[in-house]
C-alpha cells in the first residue's frame, strides 16, 4: 500500500520495520526476560515521541514479579484516554517471516501489531501537525494471554480514572470486510459437586446411588440451557466421578484410567466445573439460578446430594452503552477513508474491558487493531494492508476522542 504523502509511506514502513523486530522478541506468558525487552523497547519508542515511560514491577499470579509498560503525555493525571494492550504471546517466538501482503510471525497479530500501530499513529500526527491528546494513558500488561492477575489488577486500578478507553487488541476478517467490536459477553464460572452411595455394582447395585450418573444427568440438562443467537451459553468444562479417594486424589490416582481396578463400585462422587457466557447482567442470575433449581431437582430424582457453587465472574460490555457513540465515530472516519468496518456486538472471548469494575461506565472502543488469521498457532499472520489501514484510523481518532 502507497500514500500520497511520503512522510507516510516512511512511517509506514518504519512501522512495519519495528514489529518484524518486537515479533522477533520472545515473549510468551511467562518468558519474564523477553517480555522486559518488548517493555523497554517499546518505552524507548514512545520517550521518542515525547511521552513518559516507564516499566514498572508489578507481582503476577505465583508472586514473582513481572514488568508492565506505563506511557502518558503531560496531562494524564487523575482523568485520561487510557489505550490497553498486553505484550505476551501464547507460543514462544520463531523467526518471523514476510509472504506478500503478510507477516507470518508469532504474536504479530495478536497483539504485537497493535501496541506499533499505536506508534505510527502518533508518527502520522506528528507529520500532520497535529498533537495526540496530552491526558493519553497507555497500559500493556505481560499476563493477558494466561488471564493473569495483573491484567485485571491493572485495567480495574486504570480504568478508575479513564475517561474513555481504547482497546488495541486484533479486529477480525469478516469475508472481505473488517470488524470493530462495540460488545464483549461476560463470563462467570461455576463448580458442582455430588455425593451418592457407594455400593458393589455387582453385588448390591440398587442400594448404591450414583454420583457420576447424576453428574451426567445434570451437565446433559445444564448445557441444554444453552440458547442460541443472543442467548446465554453453558458449557461442562470438566466433568469427573468415581469413588470418592479417585476424584479426591486424581493426581495419585490418574493411573486407574484404563485399568479395570475399582470399576465394580458404584460412583460416591463427581465433580464438574463450567462457566456460563451472556450478554446481560440478568441473563447472568437467570442462568445461574437455572442451574442451581436444576442440581436441586435432579439431586432428589437420583437420590444424592448436589452442591452447586457459583465463581469468579467478569461482567459483559454492552454494545449499547456508552461507547456507542465512539464506535460510530470509529466507523465514520474508516468509512471517510474509503473503507468499511462492521462492528461487533457479540464476541465472545474475554478481553480488558471485561476487567472493568464497571464497563457501563465508560466509553470504549475494543478490535483497533489490524487484522489476520491465525491467532496462537504457528501460521498467525498479520496483514499489512490491515495494519497500515489502522494506523492512520487510529491517527484520525486519537484527537477526537
């Protein structure tokens, strides 16, 4: 892709340079060194274009210590534009490679192509003449693709005092089109538990009371509830029974799988653990309330003792709400450059603004980035096309935001 302005066509290109370099950096979950060189490297650029960086320590799920890039121009004080991203990949990096129109490199999408997309915008504004906004506040964490505490810690501290948000995370093809996401379901996890009767299945079959029938009866009847389009969604993650020193000691006792040892006793215990998606709040306590009604009917249909415990929640963006207006702002100014985005009112997968205490609050963009295929595979690619688009998109929307 050319422009008519050379400066940028060299941006552009110096944009392109800068991410084959951070994809050739591995920084998988975890890989603490690596996500420091993409942190520093990173705050270099932005010090450049004038703003304060600086990685900080912040303590991850095991305790130990793991960096987090923070940048803000002169005004991001106690109200700013807060611009989320995250520096980890899923795999650890191979070197990357350039096919056509694609990079081919491990991260690149996801979501290394947004955090330098970010750096070509304030390039373009620059060329333009024009400031980015003095309170932009950008955060990216090294966790997000673990679902890791400092993610969340993170964007809750942050987005206290946001007065809007910016998501650089991947928009999606959608045949020849491109996505924006305007809403994001919420996600709240679940566990049962079930204890029945132990007996010899050969011996006294019928006084025993199965609990990984009962288990079975109930996730079958769980995931039913399960409605499509809008509606909420449940999924049985993990379902597992037996007599209870098994499914209470699974990591001493994973070798009787496969084995004929113990399978003459009728299950004493199960267990199943799940999590339900949704859309709304109250479709959240309706579905939870529907499994918990449910584990008490099929507890008394099979004569066993069910417990059902709901766990950690994340609430749903509502596409809605007030970042709606922001979304049409997005997509006036893609459009004024010739090009269409559809926006999303649904995805399904959990990303920062979810981490909000309260999404409701404030306005939001998410899906900024370019986008490509392949996520957290050996083939994820970006498309350079999409990633020269959205900078300079990006660059249009910073000063109106």
């Amino acid at each position: 892709m050319s422009y008519s302005n050379p400066d940028v066509n060299s941006i552009i290109r110096r944009s392109r340079d800068l991410l084959v370099e951070l994809c050739g950096v591995s920084s998988a979950s975890g890989e603490l060194e690596g996500l420091r060189r993409v942190a520093m490297r990173l705050g270099e650029e932005l010090r450049a274009r004038g703003l304060q960086a600086e990685v900080v320590e912040e303590p991850g799920s095991d305790g130990d210590p793991q960096p987090v890039l923070v940048a803000r121009g002169p005004a991001a004080d106690e109200r700013y534009l807060l611009l989320v991203g995250h520096m980890d990949t899923v795999l650890p990096a191979v070197p990357p490679r350039i096919e056509g129109d694609r990079l081919i490199a491990t991260g690149g999408l996801d979501m290394k192509a947004g955090l330098v997309m970010l750096l070509g915008a304030l390039d373009v504004l620059a060329a333009r003449g024009q400031q980015p906004p003095e309170d932009l506040l950008l955060v990216a964490v090294p966790d997000e693709e673990v679902g890791g505490r400092i993610s969340e810690n993170v964007v809750r501290k942050w987005g206290a005092g946001a007065r809007a948000m910016l998501v650089l995370e991947p928009g999606e093809r959608q045949g020849e089109a491109e996505t924006l996401v305007a809403g994001r379901r919420g996600m709240a996890e679940w566990r049962l538990d079930v204890t029945g009767r132990a007996s010899h299945s050969g011996l006294a079959y019928w006084e025993g009371r199965s609990a990984t029938a009962a288990a079975a009866d109930w996730a079958a009847q769980a995931q039913a509830l399960s409605e499509r389009g809008s509606g909420v969604t449940v999924n049985v993650a993990r379902l597992i029974g037996g007599d209870a020193d098994f499914v209470s000691n699974l990591a001493a006792n994973h070798e009787l799988l496969g084995s004929p040892r113990r399978r003459n006793v009728v299950s004493d215990r199960a267990a199943a653990e799940g999590e339900v998606r949704f859309l709304s709040v109250p479709d959240r306590e309706r579905v939870l309330g529907a499994l918990a009604s449910l584990a008490e009917r099929v507890a008394a249909a099979h004569d066993v003792k069910m417990r059902f415990e709901r766990g950690f929640s994340v609430p749903p963006v509502d596409p809605k709400g007030p970042g709606a207006a922001l979304v049409a702002r997005t997509v006036a100014l893609a459009r004024a450059r010739g090009w269409d985005l559809v926006v999303e009112e649904d995805r399904g997968g959990i990303s920062f603004p979810n981490y909000l205490e309260d999404p409701g609050r404030v306005p939001l963009v998410d899906g900024l980035g370019p986008v490509g295929e392949g996520m957290h595979t050996r083939e994820e690619y970006v498309s350079f096309a999409s990633f020269a688009r959205r900078i300079e998109l990006l660059a249009d929307l910073l000063p109106s935001v």
